[in-house]
C-alpha cells in the first residue's frame, strides 16, 4: 500500500502540467464555494450586529447560538442540508456547501460586528451625538467605518476556515479542489493530494492577504499594532 | 443667555443629580460649573444641549425653551467640548472641525476654509490639517476640539473639563489662549471644572456645586474669595489657607505683564 | 423532503434499538469517538502546553508560532489525514498523528498569547515579591492566562471531535462511520442519525469546557476576548 516503498516520488511534477485545465476549473469552483459564504455572511452579520448592539437583550442569545454553530463539525452540517439541495457539483447542490459555511461564517462574523461596533470610544460617540449627528448617520458615517477593522479580522478568519472546509465537501461530490484528495486516495497516489493540499493553504494565504490589503486602504487612519490574525 | 428655571434631574433608583437649580449664564462670558464629584455640575451642562434631559423645570436659550426645537438641531447650533475630544479617528485634522458645518450642508470648499483658519486661530500648524487624530499630542487634540466646537460659529459652548486630561504646561497654555479667543468672539460659555483654581482663572461667575446637585454659590470670582458662603464653599476652596492662595494667585493673575497676553487678561478682569 | 421529514427519519433512525447494540452500535462507535479524540487531544496538550507556556514566558520565537499557527489553520484537514494514509498505511496511527498534528496549534498559540499577554506589570510586582522564573510562571502568569489556554483547548477538541468525524473516511471507527458507510450505501437516514449524534457530541463538549472555565477560572477574570 504504500506508493513511496515502489519508488513513486511525492510529486510527480508533470502531472500538474497535464492537468491545468483542471485545477484552473476546481480552484474557481472551490472559491466559489468558500467566498459566497462569507459574502452572505457579510450582508447579514452587519445588520444583525447593529441590533444586537442597539438592544442588547437580543446578543447573549445570539452570541450562544454563535458559539454552538462554531463548533460544529463542518462535515455534519452538510449532510443535514443534503435533503433540500442534494449531492453532487454545480447548481442547486452548490447550496448544500454555501449555506451551512454560511451559518458558520456568521459564528465569526456577529461577534466581530459587535466587537467592533464597541469599540468605538465613548467619547467619540458622545461627540458625534452632541455635534448633532441623528443615529443613523452616525451609525454609517462615524461607528461602522471605525468597526472596520474588528470586521475585516472576522473576515479573515471566516475566510480562511471557509477555504479549508469546502475540500470536506468532497464525500458528497462537491469538494472543489478536495476532488482531488479522492482522487488521490482511491489511486495510491499522492501527487493530486499534494497539490491540491498547496493549493488550498495558497488560497488561503492569498484570501488573507486581500483581506489585510483592503483593511489597510480602508482604514488609513489606523495604526497597525500587531501583524498577525 | 442660559437660564435653568426650577431644573431637577432625579434618576428612577432615587439619587438626585440636580436639585432644583435656578441658575443664569449670562451672554458673551464665561460661567464656569464647578464642584466635587456627584455635584451634578456634568449633569447640568448635558441638559442644556439636551444629551439628558430634565426631569421637572424649564432650560431656555435666549428665551427660548430647549424642548422646542429638534435635538439634533439643537445641538448643530451649540458648540461640544468634552474632555477626551473625541475626535473621529477615522477623518483627518480638517475633516474632523469642518464636520458640523459638512453637517448643516455648508458647501465643502466655504468648510474647509473656514476650518483652516480656525487651526490657524487655535494655535496649530497648518501642515497637520491632512494628519489623523492618533499623530497628534493630547494638547494638540484638544485644541482640535476647540477648533471644531467654533466651526459654525455657535453662540453658545459647552465644555467638559477640556483641559483636565493634558499636564499642567500644557494646561496653562491651552487656558490663556482660551481667554485670548474668547476675548475676540465673545461666545456665551457654559464650562466645567472640578479644578477651583482654574475656575477662579477662567470665569467671569462662578457656580459652586455641592454634592446632591445643590448650587452652594454662584458670584464672580472677586466676590467669591472675598466673601465665601460659610461651610461647604469655604471647605472647598481650601479654608482660610486655600482662600489666601487663591486671593494672592489672582493679584499676581491681574498685575500687568510684558507680553499681550497678559494685558489682555488684565483688561479682562 | 421537508424538515419535519428529516427530523421524523433521524428520530426512527435514532429510536431503533438495532442501532444501539453491537459493533456497529451507538454506544460503541460513540466510545471510539471518544476513544480517538481523547487521546488525542491529551497528546497534544503535552506537548502544545509545555510549549507554548515556555515560549510565551520567555518572550522568543512567539512571531513564529503565530505564523505557524495561522498557516496550519489554512491546511485542509481532509486532505492531510488521506496523505498520511496514502503514503504510510491504513490503521490507527496513521490517522492519530495527524489528528494530534491538528490539534496543536491552537493550544500552541492560545496558551502562548494568554501568558505573553499577562500584564508586565504583574509580573514586574511577583519578581518585586522575591518570586524566581518558574515561581512567577506557576502562581501568576498561567493562572492569570487560564481563560485563553482554556480557549485554546477547547478549540482543539472541537477540531480534534470534527477531525475524527471525517476520519472514518479513512478507514477508522467512531460515529462518522454512519455518515460515511451510509453515503455510499445511500442510506439516508444512517446519514441523518449520524449527523445529529454527531452534532450533539460537539455541543457536549461545548457545554463541558464552560462548566470547566466556571470552575477553574476565577471569578476576577471573567470576561476574556476571543482569540483564534
């Protein structure tokens, strides 16, 4: 069972040159499947950050169910949304993929929306209301674009998780680059898995490194204390 | 001017923050607040521009009671200093005083302008006008502050203890250049202070706080040191040792200086 | 089919006494879960604690554990277990060090932060006191830091509990045999049951590493940030 004892190298170099069309098509599903949620995520945490702070009974809850979804293996998720958007790539069974790493994308997003909504200096906001700001402008005009940062963190890590727990998608046929683990697996050999593996942890880097880059355009005003996640 | 007419703030567990105060700010000078902590000092400027509101009694502005118009109308027409600044982080030097005239709908140029010569008469170099908040000194904030306080020209101010959060160098200058501004603009002020010294330095009345929200005294400052009201007021500006300093700090205040600012002072008093 | 279908085929499922005896029996697989998560775990709290307690007092090479640590995050947890398989064999270990591989970096790195993150001020006040290096690690820095290494823990078990969910896939027992062996025998509500099962075992977990911060955290450090 073991390929390596027969002689086969870790990688098999060519093979990536044979099969670019491929990877070029299963790295795009695969962003696909890993960006849309923290998109989704996006347009709903922001919303819901923004009650949980206006009426604070309403975060305790939020924040426990947060927590639980967190927590929750990736793998089970999926298999409970099988029955409405079934097995198998492309169209409505994309769905199975992107709606549970939505909700897993939310577990991160919420609290960070919160965070970062707290983190505005109360006297910063006490200003803004004395100049005569109504809540809502200063909602948009002066405490979301100081959350930015907050935010574009749970992002970060959101992304990041996202990228990796697609590949699980693969036992029920949608793994985006994780295709290529089966692959692999199935035939004793270890270059598709290695390669995709790479190419994932790229993915993720590459996500990472968006991510900074648009906080540090959108937020010139902020110092930037410690560089890591 | 500013007048409280019967104002009474109680909180729903029963503390009383001011009681029934019946107080005038007269227009064009400066009124300062003063006490210890829990006098209601804080409180009863918050009321004037509506950040709280009373539970019973009246707050007019030149007649006109406070209630009528809209909160964040109100305040569009009052000038805020608090002691932090509170600057927004997020927008530049200039940015951040023209935002109450971007707020009233000024057009951009006529409000950058108009904030660049209040950096100028703030006493800040015009080179940090494109800088952000967290490049400047505490000083250098604050005067911020003022600057953004003035930028549509409000008849009236409110300020938090500007100058407490700076060191005492820096204090000093900030407080002589206040009253050199004031000198030319003539706004009607409303300060807070815990700082005796300082309010014997800055007001032209004095309002003297007790705990409870009662006010012990309200005179100029001469009246003030010459006849302190028995008890609370006489404790708390020191006794008959803190009165002498205090007496003796402000004949050296008044006696003519050198430079401009020193007249100016003197003329003010 | 609708929710109330799903849900009415994982209780049937669930309800089943078949399901619950013998080798292919929930309370068997349930053990090997636990059995393989366990172990695992307390591996790599030996040798991540240690560690990560050492660089954190010390101060050095805390750039490269933060690197690492998020560089591991990105590694597609699937993809490492089949490798090692491929290139070694199929059987327990293969699948255990990975899933201890896993499982290091975040007590790494939480436990790390938590006693890098312990005021100077306090430390500078327990060496005042006449505490020498390991004193100082002991009494004041790792109980100070107990609510991020507790985090740190609780991350790892979370993965480690995921981990060997999808491990089946390569040839171990635990509960993810029922959503494994089910999708290739289409047997849905296998598939359904298992999820569930699944899904409450990670909130038992949940649910015991709070009761385990109430204990052993003090109370005048509740109200910890969120790390990694």
């Amino acid at each position: 069972m073991t390929p390596l004892a027969d002689g086969e190298p870790l990688v098999r170099w060519s093979w990536i040159g044979d099969h670019t069309d491929e990877l070029t098509t299963l790295t795009l599903h695969h962003l696909k499947l890993a960006l849309l949620p923290i998109l989704f995520g996006l347009i709903i945490a922001i919303p819901l950050g923004i009650m949980c702070v206006r009426w604070r009974w309403l975060y305790p809850p939020t924040l426990g169910i947060a927590n639980i979804f967190y927590g929750l293996p990736s793998l089970a998720l999926f298999m409970l949304f099988i029955p409405y958007f079934g097995i198998g790539s492309g169209g409505q069974a994309d769905f199975t993929i992107i709606l549970p790493l939505t909700l897993f994308s939310l577990s991160v997003l919420v609290p960070n929306v919160v965070d970062g909504l707290r983190s505005v200096p109360d006297p910063v906001r006490q200003a803004a209301t004395a100049m005569g700001f109504g809540t809502l402008r200063r909602l948009v005009q002066v405490e979301l674009p100081i959350a930015v940062p907050v935010v574009i963190a749970g992002a970060r890590v959101a992304a990041v998780a996202s990228i990796s727990l697609v590949s699980v998608g693969v036992l029920i046929g949608n793994g985006g680059l994780g295709q290529l683990f089966i692959d692999g697996y199935s035939r004793d050999f270890t270059t598709p898995i290695i390669v995709s593996c790479v190419l994932i942890v790229v993915l993720a880097l590459v996500s990472d490194g968006v991510l900074v880059t648009a906080q540090r355009l959108l937020t010139p005003w902020a110092r930037t204390r410690r560089s890591n996640g | 001017m500013i007048k409280f007419d019967g104002v009474t703030k109680r909180y729903p567990d029963g503390t009383v923050a001011v009681d029934d105060l019946n107080l005038e700010i007269p227009s064009g000078q400066i009124t300062v607040l003063v006490g210890p902590s829990g006098c209601g000092k804080t409180t009863s400027l918050r009321m004037i521009n509506r950040m709280i509101d009373p539970t019973s009694g009246v707050i007019t502005i030149d007649d006109e009671d406070i209630r009528k118009k809209d909160p964040a109308d109100l305040r569009r027409g009052i000038g805020y200093v608090i002691q932090h600044a509170g600057l927004f982080p997020h927008r530049t030097i200039i940015d951040n005083i023209a935002t109450v005239p971007y707020l009233l709908g000024w057009d951009k140029k006529k409000a950058r302008a108009t904030a660049m010569e209040l950096m100028e008469r703030v006493g800040l170099d015009l080179k940090m006008a494109k800088r952000y908040p967290f490049q400047l000194s505490g000083g250098q904030q604050q005067r911020v502050g003022v600057a953004r306080a003035l930028a549509a020209d409000p008849p009236v101010m409110l300020m938090d203890e500007p100058f407490s959060a700076v060191d005492p160098i820096v204090r000093k200058s900030l407080q002589e250049e206040f009253l050199r501004l004031q000198s030319e603009m003539r706004k009607t002020i409303a300060f807070v202070t815990h700082d005796i010294d300082e309010a014997v330095k800055l007001g032209h009345r004095i309002a003297v706080f007790q705990v409870g929200g009662v006010l012990a005294q309200h005179a100029t400052p001469d009246e003030l040191l010459a006849n302190p009201a028995e008890g609370f007021v006489r404790e708390f500006l020191g006794g008959e040792k803190g009165l002498r300093r205090l007496r003796f700090n402000r004949e050296l205040e008044s006696m003519p200086d050198e430079d401009a600012t020193g007249e100016v002072e003197a003329a003010e008093r | 089919m609708n929710l109330v279908d799903q849900i009415n085929q994982a209780w049937n499922w669930l309800t089943t006494s078949a399901h619950w005896s013998g080798a292919d029996g929930i309370p068997h697989r349930l053990l090997e879960h636990l059995g393989y998560s366990v172990l695992a775990l307390a591996i790599a709290a030996l040798i991540a604690l240690p560690l990560g307690a050492l660089i954190g007092h010390t101060g050095r090479g805390g750039f490269v554990v933060v690197s690492f640590a998020n560089l591991a995050r990105a590694v597609p947890t699937l993809g490492l277990l089949l490798l090692v398989v491929t290139i070694t064999s199929i059987g327990l270990t293969p699948v255990i060090i990975p899933l201890i591989a896993l499982a290091m970096p975040p007590i790494l790195v939480n436990t790390f932060e938590g006693i890098r993150g312990v005021d100077a001020d306090i430390k500078d006040a327990a060496k005042g006191m006449g505490m020498r290096g390991p004193g100082v690690l002991m009494k004041a820095e790792i109980p100070i830091a107990m609510p991020l290494i507790l985090l740190g823990l609780r991350t790892a078990a979370i993965q480690v509990v995921a981990t060997a969910t999808i491990a089946a896939y390569a040839g171990i027992g635990g509960l993810g045999r029922y959503i494994v062996d089910g999708l290739s025998r289409k047997d849905y509500p296998s598939v359904v049951g298992g999820s569930v099962l699944v899904v409450l075992l990670a909130v038992a977990v949940q649910l015991l590493f709070i009761g385990i911060r109430r204990t052993f955290v003090s109370q005048g450090l509740r109200g910890s940030s969120r790390t990694s």
